[in-house]
C-alpha cells in the first residue's frame, strides 16, 4: 500500500499506459478485442483510483499514522457513528480522502490536514465513547 500521499490522480493517470500495455503483451495472441474492451483507459482509472480511495481508509495506513491505539479507537468511533447513524460524520469521513486524490489544494500540507483531520475526529469520537463507557 502507498502511506505517503503520492496515490494522486496525475501519477494514477501516469501509470494508465504502462498497466495498458503491460496487459495487452500478457494476453499474447488472445482475443485483443475483448482484452481491449474490459482493459480500457476508463476501467485501468477507475481501478487505480478506488484502490488508492480505499488505502487511504484502509486500517494499514490508519495504523502507520496513528499507532495500534489510533486503529483501535477509529474502530471503536467508526461503530459508534454507524451504531448510532451519525450520517453527517461518516459523509466527512469519506469525503476526507478526496482533496488527497484529486489535488485540490496543490499544497501538500493542506491536503494532508484534510485527511488526517477527517481521520482524527472519529478517532476522538471512539476516545470520547470509550470515556464515557469506562469512566
């Protein structure tokens, strides 16, 4: 997985002909036709977009930027916005790895305070719920 903010979407759309090609030779004599078809530019972007989305959420990444206790307590707020269907709370937190992606911002400090942000209010959603429960 990619933990250092390069997954954007210029470097995703740079590495769209190399992944092309590299598929197209791996088919050998096949049928280039329907290999074409299901490896287009579209379906190679949409995949490297999604897999990159989902590192930035994934609990790899959650727990190499904030530590074994950080993932604890993200999973402990993330079941206690979905328990509790704080709707508003989960949209921030899957808008949050959007600014990273699609460089909106193109200071890197500001796109990564979007996502770190998102990522660390639910962690002190799951804090606060643990202090409630045990204190």
């Amino acid at each position: 997985m990619n933990f250092d903010l390069t997954c954007i979407l210029s470097r995703i759309t740079l590495d769209i002909p190399p992944q092309l090609w590299e598929v197209q030779t791996a088919s050998g004599m096949g049928n280039t036709l329907l290999v074409r078809l299901l490896h287009n530019k579209l379906s190679v972007l949409i995949n490297n977009f999604s897999r990159c989305y989902v590192s930035f959420l994934s609990p790899d990444f959650i727990a190499a930027s904030f530590s074994i206790l950080g993932l604890i307590l993200f999973l402990v707020g993330l079941y206690s916005l979905i328990s509790r269907k704080k709707l508003i709370w989960l949209g921030i937190l899957l808008i949050c790895p959007l600014p990273v992606l699609l460089e909106i911002p193109k200071n890197v400090t500001l796109r990564g305070t979007f996502l770190y942000t998102g990522l660390g209010s639910v962690i002190l959603f799951g804090l606060y719920r643990c202090y409630k429960k045990f204190f």
